[in-house]
C-alpha cells in the first residue's frame, strides 16, 4: 500500500475561518480545502455527489462543511484514475463509532471497485483521509496512490493513528 501519514491543518478552525459548517463526524473536505483564500473558491473533486449518494443509500450520516442553501461546485477530471474527495473523521466518531468509519470507507472501496469494472490496463486511485487524532483537534492527512485493493488497509492505517 502506498500511504503517506502527513500533518494536516485543524480542520474544525478552518472552517471558522471559511464560514462553514464544522464537521462532527464524517464529511468530505473540498480539493483546496487547505488553501483556498475563501470559501468562493472551494471546489469538490467531481465524485462527491456519486460518495454522498452512496452514503446516504448505506445510511452513513455526513457533515457537509457547506451552510443549508450553498453549494460548491465540482470539478470534473479527465483521466483514467480515480480521485475521490477527502474524507474527514472526526476524533469524537473515531473514539465512539469505529466501526462506521470502516463502512463508509468500504462503501467507497466498493465505488472504486464498480467504477474500474470493465476498464484494462493500470487503475489508479487517489483518496486522502483526514483524521482528527484527539479532542484538540490535531490532525493527520493520509495520502493514499495505489491501487483499489490497497484501500482496504485505510481502517487499519486510521485505527493505528487513533491509538498515537
């Protein structure tokens, strides 16, 4: 698996600081999350409304960082690899609700899984989990390139940070 374990911003401020919604639990963070200059600028990787379909359909509850009425838009991508939004965790879910952690991801591993059906060749997938490690907020961005079967080991990647 190629997974890089990185520090990442304090998600919950950064949305103070781009007047949005904070996460409690799971949500899925835009492209430039960390660097857009304002929330005009947020853009969605384009497989996000497809993530949040299925969520919903696995009954998997989402934070959207967007307030009731906005939308970000989403950029579409022309390639043969898969981008999927970054997917927040919030400490407070982590320590009481592992295990739906593990089903939104495997929801998501299943997408990949569907979406390379059919297609020869190399399938490359880029995904980024940011996990709140503890109730102070600090973070952990893992980057993960690689295959789809890889993304199966993402659980035990994020089990292993809550437990630094």
């Amino acid at each position: 698996m190629k997974a890089q374990v990185l520090d990442y911003i304090d998600v919950k401020e950064r949305c103070v600081e781009l007047g949005c919604n904070i996460p409690t639990g799971l949500a899925l963070l835009p492209i430039n999350f960390d660097t857009a200059s304002s929330k005009d600028e947020l853009v969605h990787e384009d497989t996000a409304s497809t993530i949040r379909k299925l969520w919903r359909e696995g009954g998997i509850n989402e934070t959207k960082i967007e307030k009731e009425g906005e939308k970000i838009p989403y950029e579409q991508r022309k390639s043969l690899e898969l981008a999927i939004p970054a997917v927040f965790v919030s400490w407070s879910l982590l320590s009481q609700d592992p295990n739906l952690v593990s089903i939104a991801l495997n929801i998501i591993s299943n997408y990949a899984t569907d979406f390379f059906k059919g297609i020869a060749g190399e399938k490359k997938v880029k995904f980024d989990v940011v996990v709140e490690q503890n109730e102070n907020h600090k973070s952990k961005l893992i980057h993960y390139e690689g295959d789809v079967e890889g993304l199966s080991k993402l659980p035990q990647v994020i089990k292993e940070l809550k437990e630094l």
